[in-house]
C-alpha cells in the first residue's frame, strides 16, 4: 500500500540516508541541488509525472540554465524519486525527459599557442610559487583543486612523478539547523581515476630539482606554507594575471585545456592523454579535444581506399 507523501518529505529522508553512503563534497553538492532548484519546485506535489518534469526543465532552459545542471538535477531527482517507491512513499512513473536539439559545438577555452607562449615567458621570469602553480597547470594538466592541495611531499623528485591523492575545494553545510555556511574541505579526489602519478617535463624537472632540496615536505607548493590557498582566491590572482599580460579572459579551466590540447596537437596517444588528465573514460577527452581537420579526414579516407 503507497501512502502518497509529499516530494520535501522524501527528498529530506533522502538525504539523511545518502549522507551516510558519499563523501562529504558530494553529499554538500546534492544538498545544493535539492534545497536550491527540486524542493522551491516540487514542494507541495505528491506525484511527479514526466510532464511536470519536462515543463521544469523546458523553463530551466529557457530561464538560462545550463544543461550540465538541469541534467546533474534530473540524476538527484530520480535517485529522490527511486527512494521513495522503495520506500512505498510514491507510486512508480517513468521518466524520460527530452532536450531541445543543440546543434551548437561546445567550445573550450583553449590558449593560443602565442598567448601562451607569452604567459610562460612571464612566468619564467617572475618566479613566485604561485606562478609555479601555472606553470605546473600548462606542464601537467592539473584540476585547480588538485593543484591547490598539492604538498611538496607530493612531488617525487628521484621517480620524476608528481602525485595526485588530494584535491580541495569549498563546500555549503545546509543540513545543520537554519544556519548554512561554507568550509574547506581537503578530500581525496572524486573518481579512482583522478588518483595518478604524472610524469616531471624536463622543464618542471629543472624548476622543482632545486626547490626540493630546501622546501619542507608538508608545505603546500603554492603558499610554500603549512595553510594551503582556495580555489576561489587562486582564480582571482590568475585572472589579474592575465589581465595585467593582456591576454583574453580564459577560465583557469582553460589551462588544463591548453595543456590536453597541445598534446593532441603534438600527436600524443589519446588513452595516455586519457590518463595524464585523470578522466574517467577516454570518451571525455576524444570528445573534448580530438577534432580531426579537413586534411586529416582526406588522409584517412585515402589509406582505407588505398588497402583494397
């Protein structure tokens, strides 16, 4: 017997059982998507159908949400809505929810070759730890938050391997009373795969080989201190940065971006590609950085032709 309860009530049991089972970040992440966007839309209702959804994100859309969000929102409220029919709190519907068709390419921010020769050529000759944090970004390809909690114990200077196991970034509390705040959180990194050792360049080698001798090892590289900086402070310094050099606004994003894609142009295998960058499936990085030209595509068809 289904005894028909309202979509806040299972949304709050929800959380309270997934909060034993994610980590913290993660649980903060569905927490913000619950209280900001499901409940304010579906408090009240005892039955979601798949109209009333695809009203919901019809007008997400056109009110300018993203579809990165409006989807990452879609996964909680089935996981909600999953709940509560194992729960007999509702009754079963299926869900198949439509998008617009976007034919739109997205676009990623990406340096260019000049710009960011020029930002090397600054931070070469301006040496500060912070700017060594962009160094590493272009080097190595690192999240922000990966390079935020990297230490210097975490650079291994005899196997030339820099070691990614932690990430930090800031996270809401919303489930202590009325009182919501943010704190930083020092975690491991979100997928298996983000965990990896990335190979020193000969470059970096020449940079950190010195440094490693006098630095202390539980120091963050980019403070060179016990107290690591945020994401968000470490953001505002890039974007002064590149203001101050005159090179476009990219997010810092973009220097991960820069460095997947420098490789692709160099004609580096795309798994190992795959692999420096911590994806979780080689899919993300064809997808996001492997766009064959018009010339490759000739010469791909020719050899096919050529074998018969």
């Amino acid at each position: 017997m289904v005894n028909k309860t309202k979509f806040e009530v299972i949304a709050e049991l929800w959380k309270k059982d997934k909060k034993q089972y994610v980590k913290t970040s993660t649980y903060s992440a569905y927490s913000l998507l619950v209280d900001n966007h499901l409940i304010p839309e579906f408090k009240g209702k005892e039955d979601i159908t798949e109209s009333l959804v695809q009203e919901y994100v019809l007008k997400e859309l056109s009110n300018g949400l993203n579809e990165k969000t409006i989807k990452d929102i879609l996964i909680v409220l089935k996981m909600i809505l999953k709940f509560g029919v194992k729960y007999e709190m509702i009754e079963y519907q299926q869900i198949d929810i439509k998008f617009p068709t976007n034919h739109e390419k997205k676009v990623v921010d990406v340096l260019s070759r000049d710009n960011q020769k020029k930002l090397m050529e600054y931070l070469n000759e301006n040496f500060t730890f912070k700017n060594l944090g962009i160094v590493i970004c272009l080097s190595a390809g690192l999240r922000i938050g990966e390079l935020c909690a990297l230490k210097w114990g975490d650079i291994d200077m005899e196997e030339s391997v820099m070691r990614i196991r932690h990430t930090i970034q800031r996270i809401y509390i919303t489930d202590e009373g009325d009182k919501k705040y943010t704190k930083i959180l020092i975690d491991t990194p979100k997928t298996k795969e983000s965990i990896r050792d990335i190979p020193l360049s000969n470059s970096l080698i020449k940079i950190l080989k010195p440094l490693s001798k006098v630095v202390n090892k539980e120091y963050y590289v980019l403070t060179n201190e016990a107290v690591p900086t945020e994401p968000r402070t470490y953001r505002n310094y890039y974007k002064r940065l590149l203001k101050k050099l005159d090179i476009p606004d990219i997010k810092f994003h973009g220097l991960r971006h820069s460095f997947a894609t420098r490789c692709i142009e160099a004609n580096s295998d795309y798994k190992t590609v795959s692999v420096i960058l911590g994806h979780s499936n080689i899919s993300t990085t064809l997808n996001l950085y492997v766009h064959p030209n018009k010339e490759q595509k000739k010469k791909c068809i020719d050899k096919m032709l050529r074998s018969f």
